[in-house]
C-alpha cells in the first residue's frame, strides 16, 4: 500500500524515488509518506518566528529544510538504509527551484504572523484574584495567607502585599505560563503574628488596567478562639440562668405569706 501527499511544486519525483527505494531495501508492505510546514512563534519582541519543513517516512522524520544554510539535509536517528535514502532526497530537492519556493514559504509565514500579531502577542488579559487561607492539615494552623493571581497576559505583573495600610516584603514567585497564553503567580504572606484586627490586602498591577486591582483579608478569630468563646458564653449563660432563677424563687416564698413556726430558730 502506498500513500503519500506531495504538497509542493517539482516534489512528487522525489516522493516516487523515495518509495522505489524503500520497496527495494525494506521489507514492509504499507509506507506513508507526508509533509509537513509548520510556522512557529513564542511571544517574546518580534515573535521569534520559525519556519520549518519536514517530510516524514512512517512517522520516522528524514528530511528538513535548513533556513540559514538554504538546503535540505536528513534528519538523525535513522537506520542506513533510509539515511542513505534521505541523502539522495536532499541532493534532488537542494536546488534553485525548490530553494525559492522554501524562501517564498518562509516570507508568507511571517507576513501572516504580523498579521495575527495585534490579537495574539500584543493583547492584553485582566488577571482575576483570590485572597484566602489554605486549609489547616491536621492540627497545624496554617501559617501563610495565599494571593493567587491568573488569567493575565502579559506576563509583565507587579503583586505586593498592604498590612494595615503599610506595604510588607512578600515571597512572591515568578509569573509561569499556564499553557493557553496566559500566567498565573502566587504571593504569600506570613500571618502567624498577627492579631484579629491586622487586615491584609493583596495588590495587583497589570498593563490590562488602568486602576490597581486589590482584595482584602482579615484574621478574625481562629477556630480554637471561637470554640473556647462559645464555650465560655454557654457557662456565663447558664449562671446568669441559674442566677435569676433563684432570684425569682426567692421573691415567690417571700411574696406567698410563708409564716415562720413559733420557737422556731429561737436562741438556746
């Protein structure tokens, strides 16, 4: 079985030739053969644009076209059969023609970077913002505040930390890439000295706003505190209960005509 896609001018005697030699020297019954022109671009300045072009033998890459040499060459890995093959394909394929049609490839794929540009590199996200606590493992109490930034692009992000109203040095990491060109960043905050009234607000400033963005947090009193108040409420409630019960008893038998016996309590 034979299968191949010739995708460029003056390619397809190259593709034959690659196939007679592959029935010739191996023993497999079906080959594929496929090309490929991929055009590259990260988001740095000026978009660090690549153009590459590769053909494929049964997902076995042979030949790439080299953009600074202007030639094909073959590909590594190979067994000798095949990289004596794809040697034969690059000294067909290194010619004027071809070579103009590689440079002619290479100038449309980075006339249409430029014009994608504005809505890939040079676009702006508003990052979103989440201030809390992480949870506590066991009985450890947790002893950093989290400000997790994400969703921004660019990269370019400043986060700081306000307790009570006065910037505090914060351990805050390095935006990463998240995968779908955006970023996130996490800043921490040690809180294990600060008292319920301490507020912290976390900071964010991003070319995608005008205004700064900030969320605030307060301590507030710790599980432990509130269990220890709502325990300390429920016995001053009993006793304020207990206390006015018997207030309100005594006032009864004084208030019912309770008459005390003759002799009763009388000195010796």
């Amino acid at each position: 079985m034979f299968l191949f896609q010739c995708k460029m001018q003056g390619m397809c005697s190259v593709l034959r030739l690659l196939l007679l030699c592959c029935c010739l020297c191996c023993s497999v019954t079906g080959f594929v053969i496929e090309e490929f022109t991929l055009c590259s671009f990260g988001d740095d300045k000026g978009g660090n644009v690549t153009f590459n072009y590769v053909m494929v033998f049964n997902r076995q890459p042979i030949v790439q076209y080299d953009t600074t040499y202007k030639e094909f060459e073959p590909m590594s890995g190979m067994i000798p059969k095949l990289y004596a093959v794809a040697v034969n394909i690059c000294d067909n394929l290194t010619n004027p023609r071809m070579v103009d049609y590689m440079q002619e490839k290479e100038r449309t794929c980075k006339k249409d970077v430029q014009e994608y540009w504005e809505s890939t590199e040079r676009r702006t996200v508003k990052p979103s913002m989440k201030v809390f606590l992480p949870e506590s493992i066991g009985t450890e109490t947790p002893n950093s505040l989290v400000c997790h930034v994400w969703g921004f692009y660019p990269s370019d992000i400043s986060v700081s930390w306000v307790k009570n109203n006065e910037i505090v040095i914060s351990n805050t990491s390095e935006a990463v890439p998240v995968g779908d060109w955006t970023y996130q960043v996490v800043a921490r905050q040690d809180v294990r000295d600060s008292s319920p009234d301490d507020e912290y607000t976390c900071v964010v400033q991003h070319p995608s706003t005008d205004h700064l963005m900030m969320m605030s947090w307060k301590q507030g009193l710790t599980s432990s505190q509130i269990v220890k108040f709502s325990i300390s409420s429920i016995i001053f409630a009993l006793g304020l209960i207990a206390s006015v019960s018997g207030f309100v008893i005594w006032r009864w038998f004084n208030r019912s005509g309770y008459i005390l016996i003759q002799g009763y309590n009388d000195g010796d």
